[in-house]
C-alpha cells in the first residue's frame, strides 16, 4: 500500500466539520458528523495537526499496540510553554495514572491496585443503597409533575460511592463534584483559554483538598484506600514527600475517573431508555438483560469520544505517514458507528454482539470499569422495578464538549 502525506488543503476541509461539533446541534447530535468524518477515510487530517481515525479496527489496534503512547511529561513539556499542554492543569494531569507509559505506568498501576470481588460486593452494598434512597427522592419529584434526572439520581450516585469508598466527608461531596466538571476542561480535544483557566483553578483546589487527606491519613491511618495507598507507596519510595505524592496523584485519578465519565454513562444510559420505551418492561421482566443494554448504550454514546495517543517512531498507518512523537485523535464516537464493525450502527440494539471502546484498551484499560459498569447495572435493574415509564419533559442539552460527553440536564416525567 502506498503512503500518503495529508495535504493543508484536507486539513482546512475538516474544519467546518470540527466547527459544526461545537455547535448545540453537534454537541446533541455528532453522530451525523462523525459519518462524514469515516467518510474522508479511516485516518484523516486534524484541522490543528496530526491525524483524526475513525475505524473501529484501527482504533482498536492502536489502543493495544505498545507502539502508541500517552501524551505524557515528555511529550508536553516538548510542546512549549505557551500551549495548552503546559497549562497547569495539564501539567498536574500528566502525572496520573491515565497518562503515564511503562515503566511508570506499570508501577502506579500495581500500586493502586484493581476493584476487586471484595471490593465490588462492598461498593455493591453501598450502591444499592444510595441507589433506593436517590430513587426515592426521584420519585417524590415525579409525583409534583417533572424530575430532572441528571441533578437527582444521574450525578449524585457516582460521588456518594466513591466518597464512601474513600471516606470522605459527605458535606465535601457536592464541591468535589462541581470541581471536577470543571477539571475535565484540560482533558478536552480543543479547550478555549477561559476553560483552561477553570480547569487550572480547579486542579488547584483539588490537589490541596487531596494533600490535605493525604497528611491527615499518614497521621490517623484508617481502613480505608487511602491509608492502604500510603502503606504501598511507603515500601516502594523511601522519600516520604515522593509517596505522598504518589497517593495524592491516586486519589485525584480516582475521584476525576469514577466521577465524570460514570456520571454521564448513568444519564445516557436512562436516556437511552426513555427514548426506548419498549426496553422498560422488558427490563424489569427479565433482569437479564440489563448488562447487554448497558454496553450497547456504552457503544452507542460512550462517555468518552477521543482518545488521543503519540507515536512512539515513525510509522504508516492505513496508508497514512505519522511520524514520532505526532498525535492521532482516536474517534472513539465515530468508531463505534463504523459499520464495518456494526451492521446497522445507527440502530440501538441491545440484543447485538457487544463491541466497544468506551473503557479504552491495552494497558490502559480503565481500572474502574467494574465499578462503572455495577453502577448502571443496578441503576437500570432498580428504575425499571420501582418506576413505571418515563417520559422526556423536553429534549436535553450538553455540555460544550467534544471528548468528554456531558448531559447537562434530563427532565422526566411519568409517562
């Protein structure tokens, strides 16, 4: 196969449609615009430089592949001072676990551990719980008329587990929440200045609440993750302050990781729901099924839409030159519609054969999927068995986001 460089003139063509993406209508919507992005082919130009893909198969291999890296440390400080990957929020991120590469990458991992059975049938125990006491509170609203489902249920249920896992005030929890909404900018595909400057104030904040934990763990250790992390670091690094960064930089992941993207999981997968009402009953006749509709509904409208990796040399991919240390934005929203992988992939389908991207893949496979996926699972399990059908109020918005999918807010009623 021959090689081809990416001409300025198909980097100016993308524009228009990065453009249209930003809009209400493409924040609610991208999917129409993503058909015409796999149009120009599985890899193609980013408007800003670097390489767009949109093949589910070559996403896939890429998120396998050792041959592609996390924009890490290195990569942004080559970047300049004066880009958004040297902002502080930037910088404070690259030393998370999600942008390390090995051998950092495998030393933070097994020092943070897995959501083990154990853990799993803690945090079920926890969820459930909050679960009914959200359901609750839904249910109350419905009966004055309409709920907003992302305020109610969608946003509390991810902290409230989370909190509770790391024992956390519950009064901090509402800030905690707010903070990382705001945080996220720095992850985005193109943050404006002014979301950069939100996600530097509330990097900022973050890192001095988890400090702050962090210190007052190593002086009242408990049984909590937290105190086991500090045990961890301290038998791995002998400088004190170096492992208590360590455990800071792993509580900040985790509480930036189970919040965001868990969140907008719980509010698409309701939506889903909703808009198919046909699911409800089903659902609640045979449990079952509840697991199948959560991963269409993760590669229907995953929580995360990008990913980006760096080439670690010079190589070709699907006939595209990239060279070393170039980005390629993976497309994971327009990948999981490729029909190539998915017949009929504009159709939500339950009952098909899961195949997704939504928790990424390779080594950087997301160590909370377990717990995300137990969230929705009783979520669903639990709406379906208490409520009757919901009905939207009135459409939802978004988020500004290209990366990271946000509901802004879904306004029920009993239909």
């Amino acid at each position: 196969m021959g090689v081809t460089t990416i001409p300025s003139s198909d980097r100016r063509a993308a524009v228009s449609l990065f453009s249209r993406l930003r809009t209400a209508k493409g924040q609610a919507d991208p999917f129409p615009i993503y058909a015409e992005l796999r149009s120009r082919g599985a890899v193609s130009p980013a408007p800003w430089g670097g390489s767009l893909v949109t093949s589910f198969d070559l996403c896939d291999r890429v998120l396998r592949s050792r041959e592609w890296l996390e924009p890490d440390k290195r990569w942004r400080e080559k970047q300049g001072p004066g880009t958004r990957w040297n902002a502080p929020s930037s910088r404070e991120m690259s030393s998370t676990l999600p942008a390390l590469n090995p051998p950092d990458h495998t030393r933070v991992r097994r020092a943070a551990g897995a959501f083990d059975r154990t853990t799993i049938e803690r945090l079920g125990r926890t969820v459930e719980r909050v679960t009914d006491g959200l359901l609750d509170s839904l249910e109350e609203r419905l009966r004055s008329g309409e709920a907003d489902f992302v305020t109610t249920v969608g946003e509390e249920l991810p902290v409230a587990a989370i909190g509770d896992w790391l024992g956390l005030p519950s009064a901090d929890l509402p800030h905690l929440r707010n903070l990382t909404h705001d945080q996220v900018f720095t992850q985005e595909l193109l943050p404006s200045a002014s979301q950069l400057a939100l996600s530097d104030a509330a990097t900022a904040e973050l890192r001095s609440y988890f400090t702050d934990l962090v210190r007052r763990r190593r002086e009242r250790p408990g049984d909590d993750p937290v105190s086991r992390w500090i045990e961890t670091w301290d038998a791995m690094e002998p400088d004190r302050d170096k492992a208590d960064e360590g455990v800071y930089f792993l509580a900040l992941f985790v509480l930036l990781a189970a919040l965001e993207t868990t969140a907008n999981m719980l509010s698409t997968t309701t939506l889903l729901l909703v808009e198919h009402p046909e699911w409800w009953d089903r659902l609640a006749a045979d449990p079952d099924l509840v697991p199948g509709f959560v991963e269409e509904a993760l590669r229907y409208d995953a929580p995360t839409h990008v990913i980006s990796r760096i080439a670690a040399r010079d190589c070709v991919l699907d006939g595209t030159e990239i060279r070393k240390d170039e980005m390629v934005h993976l497309m994971v929203g327009a990948a999981h519609r490729d029909p190539a992988r998915h017949s009929d992939p504009d159709r939500f389908d339950p009952l098909r054969t899961p195949g997704h991207l939504a928790f990424s893949g390779g080594i950087h496979y997301c160590l909370g999927a377990p717990l995300a996926r137990m969230e929705a699972h009783v979520l669903l399990g639990r709406l379906v068995g208490r409520l009757p059908r919901l009905a939207l109020a009135r459409r939802p918005s978004w988020a500004p986001r290209v990366a990271f999918r946000r509901l802004l807010n879904l306004d029920v009623t009993l239909a």
